[in-house]
C-alpha cells in the first residue's frame, strides 16, 4: 500500500512537471488599449526629439536610473550608483541577471555602446550626452562615466527617456523595458506590446496596444470602453468625459508655447516678434480652451530656476506689425484645433496681422520642427528631465535643435555660465538674465502651464501619474480588471 | 459569614493589590512613557524641520522644487511622516500627493497647540516658517504630518517593554510588601497561638516582640490566672453545693426505702404478724437494703467528685475517645456507631475522666440493646451542652425510667439492675445536668445526656 501510494505521488509530480511546460492556454488575454497622438517617429533612441516616441521608449527601453512619480530618482537597471569627490565620474554597479527581452544578459558593455550612440554625431540628443568624456567598463556589472566638468544634473539626464539602453550584439530588435514589441500595424496604426518576462513585472496586462487616434475619437472611443487611458491628450479639467471613468489632475513640468523661429519673416525683425507676442492674447486663449491651466509669465514651468510666477518681465513695446504672411502649425489631433484656428485668425487679423493658423499632422509638425522649416507652431514643451537646463539650451546659437534660430553670444555665455555653476541661487540668477534675454527676443509666446488632467478607466488601478511628464508613468505596476477586458 | 483569619485577609486584598493596582499602575506609566516618547518623536521632528528649513529656503529660492521634493521625501520614507510645504497659500511640495502641487492649500482642521502644533486623532502635524534668504515677501511653511499609527509603531516597543517591566516590578514589590505585612503579624499569629493554648494545662507564654501585643500577651496572662484563681473558688463554692444538694436527694431517696425496711422489720419482729406476712416480709429485706446500699454506693462516688478536675474541653474529642475504646473493646462487632460531629470545637467545662465514663457507660448500652446501629449528636445551647445517643432497638418504658435512675429498675441487659444509668445520672448531676430519655426517631431509646454551667 505505501509503495502504490509513493507511486501515484511519482506519477503526479511527473504530470505537474511537464504540464508546466504546456502554454496556459486558460490564461485570460488581458489587453490595456491606450490611445496615443502619434506612433512613435523613431524607435532609436538617438533619434527622439518628440513626446510620442519617447513614450514608448520608456515602455520598452530601460536605463541606469528612472524618475519616480514624484521626480525622485530611483534604480533601473542600476543597483546603485556614487558619484567622485570632484563630480566628474559616476559609477553603477548593475543589478545581477539583468536581461534583453531575447533573453540575452545586459552588460555594462551595453551600457557603454548606448551611451556612446548618443553622444555621436548622428544622436539628435547630443546636446545632453554632450558632457560625457569617457566610458569605462570595469567588469560586466560596473560602469564609470566620467563627465568633461562637474555636473550635477547629469543624473536627470541618465534618468530621461532617452538614457535607455540598446544591445551591442545585434539589430536592437531584442529590447531592455518593461515591454517588448510585439506587432506594430501600421495600417491600424497600432503597435502591440507584450510584458518582457526577465522583468519583474507586477502588472496583469498580457499586451499593452497604443493606439493611434485624434481626440475626439479617442473621447468616443473611451466612452464606448474602447480605450483605458486618454493620458496622452492633453484634456480640460471640464471635459465631460470625466462624467465617467477616474480622473487624475496635476500641474506637471510642461509649457504650452507658439514657437516662433526667427530665421524665416517677417519674423526675423526682433521689433516684429515683440509686437506679435504683445498682441497675443495668452489669457482669453488659456481661459478659453484650457481654463484650469496655470497662466503662464514666462517660459519655465513652475516648480524650475527661472520660473515666473507673477508678471512677465518688461519687454520693449514698440509696436510694428507686418502685413507678411504667418503661418501658425497647430497640431489637427487636437479635438478643438479649428476653434483655436478661429481664434486665434481673428484675434490676430483684427490687430491688424495677416494670420493663418494650419492644422497639420504630428509627423507634418516634427517634420517642420526638425528642418526649421515651421513659421511659427503651437507645441507643448516637455521636459526630459526636470532641469530648466532642458528648455533653455533650445536657445543655444550652438545648439542643433534651436527652433528660433536665435543666435547671442551673451546669451550663449550665460547658459555655459550657468551650467558649470554648483552655488544653486548663483545659477537661477544666471538662468534668469538668459530668460529676460531670450523673452527680450521674443521667441516664444507663453501661452500656459498645462494642468493634466489624465482620464482613465475605471477598471485601471494602480496607475501613479509622474510629476514630470506622462512619458514616465510605469505601466508595469498597472492593473486591469480582467471583468473589463 | 464565616470569619477569616487575618493572614488569609491580607493574601486577598493583596490579589487586588497584586494584579489590579500593579495593571492599572502599568497602563498609568505607559501612557506616560507613550506621552514622552511622541514629545521626542516630534522634537525629532521638529528638530529635523529647524536644520533642514535653512536648505530648503535655499532650494526654494533657487527655484529647485525636484531637490526639495527628493529631500523631503528621504525623509518622509525614512520617518513615515507626511511633508508638505505650502507658499503664499499655494502647495510647493509634498511627499504623499502630487495632484496637489501648485494648488490651493486647504485650512488645516484639528486641535491647534500654540502656532505649530495641531493635533488630530490620526495625525500630529508641526509647522515650521520657512524663512526668506533674500528678504522676498512670500510666507512659507514647511507641515510634517506625523501619523498616529506611525508614532504608535515606533514607540509599540517602547511601550510594550515599559508595561511589561512595570507590571513586573510592581507585581513584585506587592509580593515582597506582603511579605513584610505577613512578618508584621506574625507576633499576632503568635499571641493568637497563645490564646489559644491558654486552656492547656502546661500552659507557657513566650515575651512577644511589640509592645502593643506584649501589653495584650500579659492581660491575657494575668486574666488567665486570675480566672484559675476565681474558677477554684467558684469550684469550691459548688463543689459544697453540689455535695448538699447530693445529700439532700440521698436522703430524699433513703427515705423511702427505710421506711419500708422499717415497716418490714417491724412485721419480721412483731410476733402477732402471720407467718406468710412475715415470710414475705423477710424476703423483701434484702432487695431493700440491696437498694439503700446501692444509693449510698453512688453517693459515695458522688462525694468524691472533685471539682477542681473541671477543664474547658473539646467535647466531641471525649465522644471520639469513647468511641474508639468501645471499638478497641468489641473488635468484629458489626453495628455502626455514627457520630454526626460539628466541624468547629464545642468546648463544655467538665471532668473530662467522669464524662467519658459516663458515655461509655451509654454507649455501650445502646450497643447491646440495638440492633444495626447507634447514632451520637450533639447541641450546644448556651449554657447547656447536650449529646444525644440513639439506636433502633427495643427502647425502654419511660414510666419506669424514674426508679432505674434511682438504682432500682431492672435493666433488659441480662436482667441486671440498671445501676449503670443511675451512675450516669449522678455524674451528670455533678455536672449540674442530668439525664434524660425519649424514644429515639429509630424506634430504640435515645438518651440525652445534659451537662450545664458550673457557674
């Protein structure tokens, strides 16, 4: 009798154990449906300069470090991490076991021919691997970077979006996230995510689908139950479809600008661009589309050295205006983008101004931005990592990415002044010349601060918004009511 | 209610003192070790929010609100505190809910202490002003909100340690204060023992340690003596009264049978008197003087009592003696002799050798006369103490009860002369009792032997 019974205790645990290798064909698909703007223009890190890819960047890429909710750095892929007595060298010590979504280890190797990409020529984000002297691999989990000057900020930059990590080895199919690609459609416009198994990952979603939409058929679809989370669009805090689902408001560190770029007329006459800026009517704007945003004095957002929160400062107001032709890109996604177009027309027009606002596609607007081909265009500015660092350097005469095409050599010396300055209340002062000259220009007309306001369903929990910006939200801890699916 | 005696007094209300105060005393000193370590802990706090302010004035002011963010919520991960910092009525940081940053701040509610104290049931929260480095005009306030959960987690130790130790000690402490309350009144215990041993005849009294009880242990002493003294006298005085009283009954008792030993003597020698009458007569002669001797037998006996004899006794050890000899004497006897005893002393003043005698003598009687069993009870009414002896045999007549007591019935035993009631009878007598009888509930006789107060 106890021989049978050890017997039958054999066959079972043989059953169980190649039952393990059978696929648990019962598990129940769940599928979070995110609605995005744009998909991603560019899978490569070295080529993200927008919010649309960046987002899925933080899905599938990892890095050293990452931003917490609150804008806390917190580990990654690093184990942890200490900077020289002279600031210069960082060193991380890798997490063990750490691996691609192909299974392959992660190595500080990897780690080094990241980094490397983007402080080349061909990166688009240079302007912030650009500190970086040297990579040092000491063994497969030990890394030193060591930087040209002291910088503290260095840190947020490791901790952005674009701070992720490729495999050395291959064609960068095998990525290091949260997630890995599963199938991207671009018929649908939709690129299915799966959980990447060498992660620990709380979250019980089995594929994540961004899908691409404008507004308004994002709303309808959210309220068909179509759609998880409307995080990506930018909503007003009165929107109705808060009537259902769980709403989440913060200021997060963003500014909603019209870019002005002074490369092309009428806006190349400084006296010009003040005008245009003075006659703007930022207020009646922000009320009118976005009335629970934070009015905006400046360029910076709140909560960042240089942030204005009371009064613009004074701007020469000569008055001349142009009867060229301006071109303000909006971006069509935008559910009321022909309300805004009427505005702002005859806003503008009645003052006397030869306006046209175009609606055009993200892909259009990137495009233009990257070329410096756009006129003037209505973008929301982002930030990478939490550092007025971010925004400022867009008016680098040196700097690729300078939209405005502004070129000052006292500006110029304030930025790199301000950059290798540790004394924090020496450094605003700086930050805030370089801010009184870039408004002097009249670059950027400061529309508002935007308050998020992220719609997400009711069977989402879970979900912690980020401080900083919705690129970061960790949709690895999500989770999805399987009764919703 | 049933009295207790003082030792047993002081272990009960020492239970009390014991575990009741020793608690009560416990919970009293951990709430106040819990008040003093939630003080430290929110002078931790607060010396935390004083070093750290200037810092964060400083970031403040260099606009760097995700340091501030980053060093307050080291902190509060370190602490378990919620912090928050509020400018010109607006959030400009906390550690627990982004969504509030850069809104409105709301009136905190609870009870206020001074500016920088409000207490709530789930929260203690300090402020702290955040001073301007350069002179700007913005009022600042850094708020640590210390949760009461939190606060009670971190000093549960604490508190737990100072509770148990607490209860321990004192538990303790109560236990050697009784100790020394036991050691007190142990000289009491003392002067009760000899109180008690006062009845002994080898009486000795030991000095007693306090003044108080040696003060009582010497009254008692003396009140002893004196007693003896007085007791002697008063036995004396009865011991005359009792022979009086045993003559005049002898002579009350004589009385008749001399007369009748007269009136025969006269027929024998009246020369007229018939020959029958005069046969008859010789024949009762004997049967009479038989009885005169008989009285004067027992009076005898009862002139030699001696009341100095008398002690203060434990009667139902007498019983039980009795008891115990009559078994001694018929092992193998079958019938049950029960003694339905009292559970405290009865004490009765007697000749503790005539009194057994006497219940012997009863006794065993009813053992010849009953048939399964005799039942002994006693009742003490003070100043008469009587003890009851039952069985279920046949019982006697009481009409003829009066002459066996005189010595002149014929007992059922054997057909003897009961002169052993008759003795009974004038022992208890000299007792100041008697003898009494009545058919017992078992249908047998049943005898009650009396004895009164020899004052």
């Amino acid at each position: 009798m106890r021989f049978s019974f050890t017997l039958l205790n054999f066959i079972v645990s043989v059953l169980l154990y190649f039952s393990s290798w059978i696929p648990e064909a019962n598990a129940k698909t769940v599928i979070y449906r995110k609605s995005i703007y744009s998909l991603p223009l560019s899978l490569d890190p070295i080529k993200m300069n927008d919010t649309s890819s960046l987002l899925v960047s933080n899905l599938i890429y990892s890095g050293l470090v990452k931003f917490a909710p609150d804008m806390t750095i917190e580990s990654d892929l690093a184990e942890s991490w200490h900077s020289s007595i002279d600031g210069k060298t960082l060193t991380f010590i890798l997490l063990k076991n750490i691996k691609f979504s192909d299974g392959k280890p992660i190595t500080a190797n990897d780690f080094k021919y990241s980094f490397e990409r983007l402080n080349s020529e061909e990166s688009i984000v240079k302007k912030y691997f650009d500190h970086i002297q040297e990579i040092e691999v000491i063994s497969d989990n030990e890394l030193k970077i060591k930087l040209k000057n002291p910088y503290p900020a260095f840190i947020n930059i490791l901790a952005g979006a674009t701070a992720k990590v490729l495999s050395s080895a291959n064609d960068h199919s095998a990525t290091s996230g949260n997630f890995y690609i599963s199938t991207i459609n671009k018929k649908d416009k939709t690129i299915i995510l799966k959980p990447n198994k060498f992660r620990n990952i709380k979250s019980n979603i089995s594929e994540l689908w961004l899908i691409e939409t404008d507004e308004q058929v994002a709303i309808k679809m959210a309220l068909e139950g179509k759609i998880d989370d409307l995080i990506n669009w930018p909503l007003a805090g009165n929107d109705l479809i808060f009537n259902t689902g769980k709403k989440i408001s913060l200021t997060v560190s963003a500014t909603w600008i019209i870019g002005i770029n002074s490369r092309i007329i009428p806006f190349d006459n400084e006296q010009i661009r003040k005008t245009f800026k003075k006659d703007f009517n930022t207020d009646k704007f922000r009320k009118t589309f976005y009335p629970d945003a934070h009015p905006s004095f400046g360029y910076i957002p709140p909560g960042l050295p240089g942030h204005q929160s009371k009064g613009e400062p004074k701007v020469q107001t000569e008055s001349k205006r142009s009867k060229e032709k301006i071109t303000i890109v909006i971006p069509n996604i935008l559910s009321r983008n022909m309300e805004m177009k009427h505005f702002i027309e005859q806003d503008l027009n009645q003052k006397g101004w030869n306006v046209e606002v175009a609606p055009r596609s993200w892909e259009e607007i990137m495009e233009g931005y990257n070329k410096k081909s756009l006129q003037s265009f209505l973008v929301s500015m982002n930030m990478d990592f939490p550092d007025t660092e971010f925004l400022i350097r867009n008016f680098e005469t040196t700097n690729a990415d300078n939209f405005s095409g502004y070129s000052n050599n006292e500006l110029d010396s304030l930025l790199h002044k301000s950059r290798g300055e540790n004394n924090k209340i020496s450094r605003k002062k700086l930050i805030e010349r370089a801010l009184i000259k870039i408004e002097e220009a009249a670059l950027t007309i400061n529309l508002f601060h935007p308050k998020a306001n992220y719609w997400i369903s009711k069977c989402i929990n879970g979900l912690d918004a980020n401080l900083l910006s919705d690129v970061y939200i960790d949709y690895s801890k999500v989770m999805k009511a399987e009764r919703c699916n | 209610m049933r009295a207790i005696s003082i030792l047993e007094y002081i272990d009960r209300s020492m239970w009390r003192l014991r575990w009741v105060i020793s608690f009560i005393m416990s919970i009293l000193i951990t709430i106040t070790v819990g008040i003093i370590s939630t003080e430290r802990e929110i002078a931790n706090e607060s010396n935390f929010m004083d070093s750290t302010t200037p810092y964060i004035s400083y970031l403040i002011e260099a606009g760097d609100r995700p340091e501030v963010i980053r060093i307050l919520s080291s902190h509060s991960r370190a602490r378990g505190t919620k912090i928050s910092i509020e400018i010109d009525g607006l959030e400009y940081a906390n550690t627990h809910d982004i969504s509030k940053i850069d809104n409105k701040t709301v009136e905190r509610s609870g009870f206020k202490i001074g500016k920088n104290l409000l207490l709530k049931s789930s929260s203690i929260t300090l402020r702290k002003e955040i001073k301007s480095i350069s002179g700007s005009s913005s009022r600042g306030y850094i708020f640590s909100e210390i949760s009461t959960t939190v606060i009670v987690e971190k000093i549960f130790l604490i508190l737990a340690i100072s509770f148990l130790s607490c209860f321990i000690i004192l538990y303790f402490a109560s236990r050697k204060l009784e100790f020394y309350l036991k050691e007190t009144i142990r000289p009491l215990q003392e002067l009760e023992k000899e109180v008690q041993n006062i009845h002994n005849d080898n009486f000795s009294s030991k000095e007693l340690k306090f003044k108080e009880l040696e003060t009582v242990r010497q009254s008692v002493v003396e009140t002893k003596k004196e007693l003896n003294e007085k007791n002697t006298r008063i036995a004396n005085q009865k011991s005359k009264e009792i022979n009086s009283e045993i003559y005049r009954r002898l002579i009350h008792d004589l009385q008749n049978p001399i007369t009748a030993l007269k009136t025969m003597t006269n027929l024998v020698a009246d020369p007229s008197t018939p020959k029958d009458i005069r046969d008859e007569a010789i024949s009762v002669v004997p049967g009479i003087t038989e009885e005169i001797l008989n009285q004067i037998i027992a009076a005898k006996n009862n002139f030699e009592f001696d009341i100095s004899k008398f002690q203060l006794i434990d009667i139902r050890s007498t019983i039980h003696t009795s008891i115990q000899q009559i078994k001694a004497a018929r092992e193998g006897t079958t019938k049950l002799i029960t003694f339905h005893s009292p559970d405290s002393p009865i004490f009765v003043p007697c000749d503790p050798l005539n009194i057994k005698r006497a219940l012997i003598n009863i006794i065993e009687n009813g053992l010849e006369s009953c048939r399964e069993k005799i039942e002994i009870k006693i009742d003490q009414k003070m100043p008469t103490t009587s003890i009851f002896i039952s069985d279920d045999g046949d019982g006697l007549e009481e009409s003829k009860l009066a002459e066996i007591l005189k010595g002149n019935g014929i007992s059922k035993k054997g057909n003897r002369q009961a002169l052993g009631l008759c003795s009974v009878n004038h022992i208890l007598l000299t007792h100041n009792g008697s003898l009494g009888y009545r058919t017992s509930q078992f249908g047998g006789a049943e005898f009650e032997l009396r004895i009164g107060s020899l004052c």
